[in-house]
C-alpha cells in the first residue's frame, strides 16, 4: 500500500500531461491517457484480489480511506469517457 500514493500522483501527472496535449491540438494526446488508464486497470485487478482476500477474512476495510482515490478515478476519468460524446 506504500506504492499507492506515489502511484496516484503519477496517474494525475500523467492525466495532466495528456489533458495538456488534448487542448494544444496533439492527435496522439488520448494514447497518454489510455496508457494511464490501462496501467492503473491492471494494478487494481491483482490488488483487488488482496482487497478480496481481507474481506473474506473478516478484516475491516475502510475502502474510502485508501491511499489510492479508486472511486475519484472511476468518477472523473473513466465515466466520463463512457458518455457520449455529441460532436
């Protein structure tokens, strides 16, 4: 768990960055945020066998104390993705 807020700053750096390119017109600005995207997916699908593994054994979990903002992630990046887009 050590990893997950230097891992959040990283993400938002990133985020920032393809967000930057995105509005000085770089085609290849969405790749950035893909890569992000895919990464963070990635991680969260091992460590949530971790989360899992706690649960079941009756462990207490507080979910909306991790050092990682899964839940901002999931708001503001990808649902907003998920929405159409009227152009």
């Amino acid at each position: 768990m050590d990893a997950l807020p230097p891992l959040q700053q990283a993400v938002q750096a990133r985020l920032q960055l393809a967000e930057q390119l995105k509005q000085s017109g770089y085609p290849g600005w969405w790749k950035l945020r893909e890569a992000v995207i895919y990464g963070v997916g990635a991680l969260f699908n091992g460590w949530s066998k971790t989360l899992q593994d706690h649960l079941m054994m009756d462990e207490e979990v507080d979910t909306n104390n991790l050092p990682f903002d899964l839940r901002g992630f999931i708001t503001n990046i990808l649902l907003p993705d998920c929405a159409p887009q009227s152009e």
